[in-house]
C-alpha cells in the first residue's frame, strides 16, 4: 500500500515538472515553442515500376495436323432444279375513311295550326287619390242647417 502511494506521489511530481519546462519553463517565450524548428514526419519517395504488357509468342516443338474435311463430289441432275418463293397474297385489313357528299339542308315555310292564348285587355276601373295643395286658403261659406221643431215642449 505504501509502494502505491510513492508511484502515485512521483507520478504527480513528474506531471507537474513536465507542464512547467513545457508551459513556462527555461525554453523561453511563452508556449515553449522557441527550440522546437524540428518535424515530427518524415517524407521518403520510392520509384515504384509500372508494369508494361507485352503479347509474346510461344513457339510450338512440333507441328500438329489437323484434320481437313475434303469436298466430295456430287452428281447433280442436268439442268439444275431451282426453288423459288412466290409470295402469295394475304387478306390485309384496311382502315379508310371516306367522305361522303351529303346535300345541305334548307329550311322552308309549313303552314299549320298552332293554338295559341291571347290575352285580351279588360277596362279596370282605378281610383286614385291625389293631394292637392293649396297655397292660399280660401274663406268658404258653409251653411249652417238649423232644425226647427214644431213642439211645445222643446221652447
């Protein structure tokens, strides 16, 4: 348990030492970039050949023979019969439209009878009241009717 902490406690201090050379420490500047002018890769170039294709013979030891069918000969009966196709004909159907003349037609007068409603105007007599105005008023006499009774009793 003691051996752990030890590795642990020297694992701190060597972190801690490592930020500071790196961060602040003798390198100079402030990154600690000042002595750093070397690459980390490295750039190697290799001629690779390109394979170029050539069509070479083989050449056979021996020859090989190969068997050539001869032509043999034939009687042809004198002179020589030849098939010919006639082209014989086939019902074909055929769409054709035709145009047909057809007269024009042209109207003309029939007499016949129709029964028809007529209407026939009616005299309805109308009263119709229209206001006049007068502008100045006329004094018209108006007669006064006087009953005159004949009885005692009413004097």
């Amino acid at each position: 348990m003691n051996s752990i902490r030890c590795a642990l406690v020297l694992s701190v201090v060597a972190l801690a030492q490592a930020g500071y050379q790196g961060g602040y420490g003798d390198s100079g500047g402030y990154g600690g970039h000042a002595n750093q002018e070397y690459s980390h890769t490295v750039e190697v170039t290799k001629h690779v050949p390109v394979p170029v294709y050539r069509h070479e013979t083989v050449p056979i030891p021996h020859a090989v023979p190969v068997p050539v069918a001869k032509p043999v000969a034939i009687p042809v009966p004198q002179p020589y019969p030849v098939h010919i196709k006639v082209p014989q004909p086939i019902a074909v159907p055929v769409i054709k439209t035709i145009t047909i003349p057809i007269e024009k037609p042209v109207p003309y007068k029939i007499e016949k009878i129709v029964h028809y409603h007529v209407e026939k105007p009616v005299p309805v007599p109308v009263e119709k009241h229209v206001p006049v105005k007068i502008s100045n008023p006329v004094p018209v006499k108006v007669p006064v009717y006087k009953v005159v009774y004949h009885n005692e009793k009413h004097h």
